[in-house]
C-alpha cells in the first residue's frame, strides 16, 4: 500500500468527490489559487478550476452562512477553516443557521456541509488559534463532528462526511499532516461512528481521539514495554455519533479506563464518555475513570510549557498508572 | 419617490409619497384585475391574521414572542407578487407576512404559533420560524441578519446551478450594524451573486431609533462601499414597492448582480408584543400620522377603487373571508394537538430521519 501524508489523504478523499458529484465545491480562504494555507488543497484550483475551487476574503461568517444558504438547494460546500479557531467568528451561522435549520422547520429542509481545517494545540501559536472545539459541536444536536488521527481515517472519513446529508466537522490537525500511513488505492469510505481499536490489550482501556490517539498508542507500547500493562487503545474517530459499543465492550474486558484527549477538562468530549461507561459499565469498573486532558488553562506559546500542557506520552503514562493504582 | 443611485446626488431623507402615480407603472398597468384583487387580498389577509394571533397572544395562547408586521404588509406582498419560479425568498423573525403572502396557509401559521403538531414546523419553530421550501421560502431566521449570508447563499446556488432566479433577503433597518450582514454585501458583490437585500426600514431597532443606531441614516448607502447598486423607496404603497422591486429583480435574474433596496416603512405595533413601551420611545401622533396617510391597507384600497378594481361591497366582502378565515385558524390552532413526545427526537439529523437501509452506526443521541 502506498505510503502518503494525512494532507495528501485528505487531498485525494477532496479531489475524488469533486470528480464524483458536480455539486461538490470547496471554499474558503485560500484555498485556490494560493493552493492551501497548509497545502491541502494544493493542485486542485488548477485542476478543477474556479467554479469548484473558490477563494473567499476573510469573512468567516459570510462564506460559513453562504455555504449553508447554497446548501439547502443542493449544492454540497466544504467550507475551509485556515484554523478551526477561526469558525468562532461564525459560530451564529454554523451552530444556530447549520444545526437547528431542520429543526427548526420540522424536517423540511437538511444542510449537508462539510466544515474542515485543523483544530489544535502544540504549534506556538498562542491561545486563540488553538481551539480543539469539537466539544463545542459535539454539544449542538444537528451538528456532526468526526477528528481523524491517521491518514487512512482522513481519506475515509473525509469522503463520508461530503456525503453526509447533515453538517459534519472534520477536525483536523497541524501537527499530523506531514505525517505518513498506509492508505489504499482503492476508494474506500470510514463510516461515522465507528471508532478504531488501535491496539489491543488486557489491563486498560485507553480512549482517545485526534492526534492524542496515536500519542496514546506510543503510550500503550511504552506501557508494555517498560510497566508490563497491557494496554488497549480505542480511537473513537467519530465523536458524534459516538461508537458506544467499542468503548463499553472494551472497558468491559479490562475493567479499567483512561481517557485521552487535547480539550480542555471541563465539559471537554471525555467528560461525556466518562458518564457513559459509570453509567452503562459501572459494575465492571474495578477504579476510577482516569482523564488526562489539556492542563486547565489557555494555551501556553512557550514550546516547552504548551508541550506540557498538552497531552504527550509521560502524562498519559502518569494517568495510565493511577488508573492501575 | 424612488431615488437611483447616482454617487455624487444626496438622496431625499424621505422620500416623497404620490409624486407619482405607481399604479400606472408598466409593471402594475399590465396587471389583470384578478391579479390586483390578489394584491388586496394577500394584504387584509396578513392584516386580519395578525390582529387575530395578537389576540391569541393576549389570551396566552402563544408562548415567547410574537413580531408583528402590521404596518409593513405591502412590503411582501409587493415583492412576493412579483417572484418567478426560480425566485427564492428568506426573512428575519418578521416573518407572517411574507409567509402568507407566498401561500402559506392560516392554519398551519396560527397553529405553529400555538407550538401545536400541526403547525408549519411541527410546534418545533414559533412565530419567528416559518418555512415553506416548496414555496421557495426559507424562513423565519430568529438572530439579526442570521439570515442574510443564507440568502445570499441561496442566490449562489442558483447561478451555480446556471439556473435564471434571484434570491430575496429580507432583513430590518437594526440589521445593517450586524457585520454578518456587512460581510454578505462584499460577497455578494464581490461573485456576482443574484440576490436582492430588502431592508424593511420601519425606523425602529426594537426600541432605538434609526437616528440613534445608525451614523449613515440613509442605508442604502452602504452598498457604495461594496460597489453595488442601490434604491430607495416607500413602502406604504404596494405599487411602487412592484415597480422598484421588479427592476432590482430584473437586474439579479439578467446580469447576476446583487441589489440593495432600503424600503422606508412603519410598524404600529411594538417591536414585539413584549414591547409595551413602545409609545414612549416614539409618539403616539408619529404612529396615528402614519396610519392616516400611509396606511397601506388603504393606500391600495383607494388605488383600486379608483381604478374601479374594486368596489366598496367587494373590499368588505374580502375583509370578512380574511376575518372568518383568521378566526377559523385559532379555532384549528386550539382544537389542534401538541406533538408526541416522540417529536423531540425527530428532525434533528437526516440521515437518521431517513434511514431506510439501517445503514446508521453509533450513538446520535444521548439521554440518560
């Protein structure tokens, strides 16, 4: 299988659905002719040209609600955020106008966009450009959210979501585009909710999403290597709808659970998975839930401080040994 | 009097009513005289509606708020006269109006209100939120100028899909200072998208008046800043809203080029029914001087009498089938059911609405 990077997956999964359904247009802010403020769309202005590639001014509520308006007679946009931070400026007509449209009207209408670009941390870019708000539309019934933490779930999970008949954000990451999976030829689709057992094991199950679930796989060999836990790793690929079932079944055989993400504790999408298994798997739990989040403040710029504020592998191991306490 | 944009002439702060004769305008003389009883009809029917749902709401029978469009109605049904079948429309939360005039029914309008199941969206939308899309009308937008991008969104789709219609977006003089709004404008100018903004400018951002919110009072003036065209003109008089509306219309289908219409109009009512006080942000004689002068339900009644359109028997008639048929919508609005529980679950996701071939994985929602 060929070997790319999670930018070009997510590429190809982008250039194949505009070669599939003539509705299909991809929209922001340079995304055309500047190729991509992080190269994802590289090429395919050149390719497919204007009526498909559109450059927007930065006007992140006007081309968000555009997109919407278009998108309730049948156009299917993907609107790109250079950051997903920056849909905080749109928030009015992507968690009001996109998740209660068909609500709102009793069923008579659907908004299927795809919002995308990356959500995270770990770049030095200072608080307000990294935001990992999946929580935030996790918490909007309507909206969709799906955060891909390898190449071969970007490419598919990508493709799903422009096929989607509701609005689906695809969180990306910086920090994971320029690295390589296997990714096949062949076109293939991830379905939403469904989520990825990385690794499997026996004593821990470790949850986690987004790049903090390959962060957590490091963790889990770590784990085996030098603490002797067998650690599983479930990657949830799909925040909402959310695969239940994998991360109950899972608790269920090792009766212990640690929970991995970037958000911040406080409502973040752990808070959430962590009702879940007390409520539905409370027998099976022989400790605590563990959490290992971001640390409880905005987001550090210094390298070496935001790095420890953000989950790496020394605190998921720190957290994966309470929960074995 | 409508004004055309001419970027170096100041624009009359009011436009003068019947300096000319709107009813002989090409685009009104070539109605029949079924199609101007229409025009009547859609605005007593709006007018009679409405008192009625002001007195359900008096009555408690409508929760949260109610905006009234009282005053404004030849505003829509002007507009929405003029529509073709590629021709869509979107508004803010003053949204009966416009709803009644592209032929919504009473029924399923009063009974939303009443938050009853067999409302236009199920109880699930109110007042502020009516939609009809197979009548090209996509509501019923609750938040200032939420709406705006979507029309132009719509607009955009229609060229996208090399289809000839333009897009109505509707919005009120206290959206302009939202900068969703001011964003849409440069978008819409910027691509060449066929939509037209009407700004319903009846003076009032709820209670603030457009002298106190506003450093340019002539709105449509900002359209110059985005490099697109713009009128002004009345909207008491149905026909000179036709006649100004048609070639903005024209203008979107023809050349796909965006339009601002700023239409000076008046509510009589508060900015909602919740707004008591809104005799004292403006006067009484401010309001009964409207009402004399420019009332539009009888600024269009004269015309058509004049015209011998209509006769003072036939206007009465008309009066009482829109009574009798507002009064039959509270009764089906009360006798009417409130949606099962089950409804609360139902038409949040598509694909879970439709979800025929059991093709759904995971958990979408998520009680305890």
């Amino acid at each position: 299988m060929p070997l790319i990077t999670y930018r070009e997956a997510i590429k190809q999964a982008l250039d194949e659905e505009i070669q599939r359904d003539e509705n299909v247009c991809i929209m922001g802010e340079e995304v055309a002719q500047y190729n991509g403020a992080y190269k994802v769309t590289e090429g395919l202005w050149a390719k497919h040209g204007d009526k498909r590639l559109i450059d927007t001014p930065i006007s992140e509520a006007a081309f968000s609600g555009l997109a919407i308006g278009a998108s309730m007679l049948g156009i299917r946009p993907v609107i790109e955020m250079m950051f997903m931070s920056f849909s905080y400026v749109a928030i009015d007509q992507l968690f009001n106008n996109g998740s209660f449209c068909r609500y709102m009207s009793g069923g008579l209408m659907n908004v299927p966009i795809v919002v995308r670009g990356p959500a995270n941390g770990g770049t030095s870019v200072g608080a307000t450009h990294s935001h990992t708000p999946e929580n935030m539309v996790a918490n909007h019934p309507g909206l969709k959210v799906v955060c891909p933490s390898n190449a071969y779930d970007a490419k598919g999970l990508m493709k799903a979501a422009i096929r989607d008949n509701d609005p689906v954000f695809v969180m990306e990451n910086t920090l994971l585009y320029g690295e390589k999976w296997e990714v096949p030829d062949e076109e293939y689709i991830v379905e939403l909710g469904v989520a990825n057992i990385l690794k499997e094991g026996t004593d821990l199950t470790i949850v986690s999403h987004g790049r903090c679930a390959m962060l957590s796989l490091q963790a889990a060999k770590t784990l085996e290597e030098k603490h002797g836990i067998s650690a599983e790793v479930v990657d949830l690929r799909s925040i909402r709808p959310l695969d239940e079932e994998t991360i109950l079944n899972s608790v269920r055989k090792t009766h212990r659970a640690l929970l991995v993400e970037e958000n911040k504790p406080f409502c973040g999408v752990d808070a959430q998975i962590s009702h879940i298994i007390q409520l539905k798997a409370f027998d099976d739990l022989d400790a605590p839930i563990r959490r290992v989040s971001a640390i409880d403040a905005p987001n550090f710029y210094s390298k070496e401080l935001e790095d420890w504020q953000l989950p790496n592998e020394e605190r998921i191991i720190e957290g994966a040994l309470k929960a074995m306490a | 009097m409508a004004t055309t944009k001419k970027k170096t002439a100041a624009v009359a702060k009011k436009p003068k009513a019947k300096l000319k004769n709107f009813a002989t305008a090409p685009i009104n003389k070539s109605l029949s005289k079924d199609e101007k009883i229409d025009l009547y009809r859609t605005i007593v029917g709006i007018r009679r509606f409405e008192e009625r749902s002001l007195r359900a709401y008096n009555q408690g029978k409508i929760g949260g708020f109610l905006h009234l469009y009282i005053g404004q109605e030849a505003v829509a049904a002007g507009i929405v006269s003029l529509m073709e079948e590629n021709d869509h429309i979107i508004t803010a939360y003053r949204d009966h109006g416009h709803a009644l005039a592209v032929g919504m029914s009473m029924n399923e309008c009063m009974a939303e209100m009443y938050g009853k199941h067999t409302g236009c969206s199920k109880g699930k939308g109110g007042s502020m939120h009516f939609f009809a899309p197979d009548k090209n009308y996509w509501g019923g937008h609750g938040i200032v100028a939420g709406q705006t991008p979507l029309g132009a969104g719509l607009a955009f789709a229609l060229k996208y899909k090399g289809l000839k219609g333009c897009a109505m977006a509707f919005l009120g003089d206290g959206a302009v200072n939202q900068g969703s709004f001011m964003e849409t404008l440069n978008l819409a100018s910027l691509w060449n998208i066929p939509v037209v903004f009407v700004i319903e400018n009846n003076g009032y951002s709820m209670g603030t008046s457009l002298k106190r919110s506003s450093a340019e009072e002539n709105l449509a003036h900002r359209a110059d800043g985005f490099d697109m065209e713009w009128e002004v003109c009345n909207g008491h008089d149905v026909f000179e809203v036709r006649e100004v509306a048609n070639r903005a219309m024209i203008r979107a289908r023809e050349e796909h080029k965006p339009f601002l219409l700023e239409i000076r109009t008046y509510r009589y009512r508060g900015h909602s029914v919740a707004d008591a006080n809104h005799e004292k942000y403006r006067t009484k004689e401010e309001i009964e001087e409207y009402k004399r002068t420019k009332d539009p339900l009888n600024v269009v009644k004269e015309h058509l009498l004049s015209d011998g359109t209509l006769t003072e028997e036939l206007a009465k008639k008309i009066d009482q089938e829109k009574k009798d048929e507002a009064e039959a919508s509270a009764k089906f609005a009360d006798e009417s059911p409130v949606a099962p529980r089950s409804e609360i679950q139902t038409d949040v996701y598509w694909e879970v609405d439709n979800d025929s071939e059991g093709k759904l994985k995971g958990t979408y929602f998520f009680n305890d």
